[in-house]
C-alpha cells in the first residue's frame, strides 16, 4: 500500500514536471510566427475531423433529420460557413488592427475556416462519386489528416524535438527516481520571440 503511494506521487510529480518543461520548451522554441502557423493547423486538423465525424454521424440517419443545417428547405453546406470565416478574416487582414492580425481567434478562424471548405472540395469541383464512394472518401480524408498533422508538425519543428527529449528525460528521470524538479521554478521562465 505504502509503494503504491509513493510511487504514484513520483508519477504525479513526473507528470508536473513534463507539462512544466513542454511549457517551457513552449515559450523558448516558438516564436510569434510559428505560433500563428501552430493555432491555424492545429484549428484545422480539429475543425477537419470534427467536420468529418458530425457529418458521418449525420449521413447514418441520427442527428437533425434535414442531415444539416437547413435553411427554408434548402441544405446549407458547411463550406458556406467556411467561406463566411475566410471572409471575416480577410476583413480583419484589410481593415483590422495589427493586434487584432494576429490575435488567436482570428488565426484560428482561418484555420477552421479552410477545412470546413476542403472538407467539401470534392463536391465543390463536383467528384461527387469520390467524394461519397467509402474507399475514395476515407484515402481523402486520411490524406488530408496526413497534411494537417504534417503542418502542425512543420509549423514548430524545434519545439516537437524539444518535446520528444523532453518526455524521454523526464520518463528516464522518474524511473530511476532522480526526477529533477529544479526546472518548475519560474525563475528559469524564458521566452523568445521572434
């Protein structure tokens, strides 16, 4: 009883000490840039496969009995909506201050914006055969999975390298019981922008 004890608090302790230093890796590896390209991938790959599982779960006969949103009888396409976010930011990019350029609502509005679109390119350039038929619709959408978890990647490559070694230090650490938890003050706090 007592070993479990102790050595859930040295798992616990790991745990903290792995989000502490992600965080950190966080603040000095991605800069202003790659923190825009971060939330805009990442806000399409979730928006992507949310899109994708409501849309399955609507073409299965459960949900809204239209299978959408519908609008006096018509079906309105969710690439509408990605078209009215698009819209939305290319307002700002035109119009909005330089806070509001790169504010995180707004990169991510881009983000889920081009995936609600991409989601129905098929249909937009009329393959609707591809697009339905089981084995062309899921090579489409593992493809574009593929590229979104590619950009997310890419948009901040230092900071996944600085994660993975991050990870295996501290497993390593908490195994052998020599976790080092200087690293969670915020004295060593740093942050590089660029």
């Amino acid at each position: 009883m007592l070993a479990d004890r102790w050595s859930e608090s040295r798992l616990l302790r790991g745990e903290q000490v792995l989000v502490w230093r992600v965080w950190r890796a966080y603040q000095n590896e991605v800069g202003v840039s790659e923190r825009a390209l971060l939330v805009a991938w990442s806000a399409f790959g979730l928006t992507f496969g949310v899109t994708r599982a409501v849309t399955l779960w609507l073409r299965g006969g459960r949900g809204l009995a239209g299978g959408g949103i519908v609008i006096r009888g018509r079906h309105i396409h969710h690439y509408n909506l990605g078209i009215a976010l698009l819209a939305a930011v290319g307002a700002v990019a035109l119009g909005g201050l330089e806070s509001h350029r790169r504010h995180p609502l707004t990169i991510t509005a881009y983000g889920s914006g081009v995936a609600l679109i991409i989601d129905e390119l098929a249909l937009l350039i009329d393959l609707q055969d591809v697009y339905w038929a089981k084995d062309g619709r899921w090579s489409v959408d593992a493809a574009i999975g593929t590229i979104a978890a590619g950009g997310v990647y890419l948009a901040a490559a230092p900071f996944w390298h600085r994660v993975a070694q991050q990870v295996v230090t501290t497993c390593i650490e908490t195994a052998n019981g020599r976790l080092d938890r200087r690293c969670c003050t915020w004295r060593n706090r740093g942050r590089r922008d660029r």
